[in-house]
C-alpha cells in the first residue's frame, strides 16, 4: 500500500469514527455503534459504514441532512454501492 492510500484509509478512518460518534445521539443501540467503531479501528471501514446505514435503516432513524451527506461522502469515497446509503433518504431531516 502505498502511503497516499494509506493517508486516505486514515482520513477515511477517522471521519467514519467522528460519524459513528455523532450517531450515538440516535435510535441506534450503543453496542452496535461499538461495534462498528472496532471495525473501523479493525481497518473495515467500509464493513463498518455498511453496518452502520443497515443499522439505521433497520431502526427507521431519522438521519440528519449533515450526517447523511457525510455518509455519502465516505460511501463515494471507499466506491461503496450507493444503494446502503440511499435508503436512508426516507427518513432525512434538516437538522
């Protein structure tokens, strides 16, 4: 690997912990957001990003704009199938 990509992973990283972060005031039971938290210090973050739209998703949150926008950010930027995130439009909110 080399170091730009390795610079990207940790960017990447370190943004998906800060989400995961601002989820925990959401309908999102706290092991699993841990979870999700180890598996991105685990260097799975894409497993990590999955689970977590799964898990929001499965709980009906209402996501807010910046966290959703965020979450696509990442999702585009680790060339995920935009289908994980884009389920969670249904339940946007501005705030």
């Amino acid at each position: 690997m080399k170091y730009h990509d390795i610079l990207k992973l940790h960017e990447v990283e370190k943004s998906l912990q800060q989400v995961i972060a601002d989820c925990r005031s959401l309908n999102v039971p706290r092991h699993q957001l841990d979870e999700m938290q180890s598996l991105t210090s685990a260097g799975e973050p894409g497993v990590a990003l999955e689970n977590l739209c799964t898990q929001l998703y499965e709980y009906d949150v209402v996501v807010p704009l910046a966290v959703y926008n965020r979450i696509a950010m990442l999702g585009n930027a680790m060339t995920l199938d935009a289908a994980r995130w884009e389920i969670l439009a249904r339940g946007i909110t501005d705030d």
